[in-house]
C-alpha cells in the first residue's frame, strides 16, 4: 500500500509565522501530518514526492537533534539533502545577503535554517525565490506545539518529523 501526498496549501506561505496562519490552513497542515503519521503506524511505504528536489540545512552542527529530525524529514520524502555551513551574519551586507540568497534559490528548492537570526532569514527568504525556513525542527519552533496536537501513539519527537513533513510538501512539493 502507497499513500501519495495530496495536499498543497496554496493559500498559506507555510514559511511565515505561525501565529498567522488561519484556522484552516493550520487544520490542513495537521491533516497532513495526521495522513503521513497514520501511513507510518500501518507500515505503508509513503510516496517519495520530493524525489528529484534539493534541499539545504543550514546550521553549524549538522549533528544536533534539531538537524537529524531535518534531515530524515527531508529525506524520507525523497529529496536529496546537503548541510551549508552559515556564512552570512546579522552584520552582513543587503547586498551580499540578496545575492546569497538568490544563488541557494538557484541550486535548492528551499532551505532550513538553524540557529541563524530569525530577521536574516526572513530576509533570504524575500530574496531567494525559495522558501527559507527558520529552525523548523527545532524543539523549541512552534511545530513543537503543532506536533502535540498529532493523534496517535507516536512519539512528541515523532510527530514533529511528521509535521516538518508536511510543512514540506506545503512548501516544496
């Protein structure tokens, strides 16, 4: 049995704030997660959709908790994951930002952002043509707080992947 990704949330950026998402768009985002976690549960092999896409996380430690839970999200939808050392500071130049961020635009079809100044990734998601997401996996992001309301038995930390999952395919698919 395969479960195929249906889901796209084109009324929402899901890369802004989640305080300002509305009432459906955030059912439907849960709806998503609930959809991947119940594939997971009976053993169903979830279709890979972001097969062919290139996604980045940007963090210093591509060993922390936050980058692992990134990172098999990612993958297990299928797309090819590569960790970027973060280069750009909250002193660097508009210039060199718009341009970082149009060449990450350019090579990934979106980017995770980990311990980076929430202002500087706002900024490279406006340039970059791509989503920028801002520590997303993080135990402390409001998906935390979104992976809560999840049913199942699964785990807190698993119900998190799933939501990093379907923001995802909101976003990328």
């Amino acid at each position: 049995m395969h479960v195929r990704h249906d889901l796209t949330l084109k009324s929402t950026d899901p890369t802004r704030s989640f305080e300002r998402m509305s009432t459906s768009d955030m059912d439907a985002l849960l709806a998503q997660a609930d959809l991947l976690r119940c594939a997971a549960e009976v053993g169903s092999r979830v279709d890979t959709p972001l097969r062919g896409r290139n996604v980045g996380l940007m963090c210093e430690s591509g060993d922390s908790a936050a980058a692992n839970l990134f990172r098999r999200a990612a993958l297990e939808l299928g797309a090819h994951v590569t960790q970027l050392p973060p280069r750009l500071t909250a002193w660097s130049s508009v210039v060199e930002i718009r341009q970082t961020a149009r060449i990450l635009g350019r090579l990934y079809d979106g980017v995770e952002c980990q311990g980076i100044p929430a202002a500087l990734v706002s900024q490279m998601n406006a340039y970059a043509g791509v989503p920028f997401f801002d520590g997303i996996a993080d135990a402390g992001h409001p998906t935390a707080v979104l992976a809560a309301r999840v049913g199942g038995c699964a785990s807190p930390e698993e119900n998190r992947r799933f939501v990093v999952q379907a923001i995802l395919l909101a976003a990328i698919a």
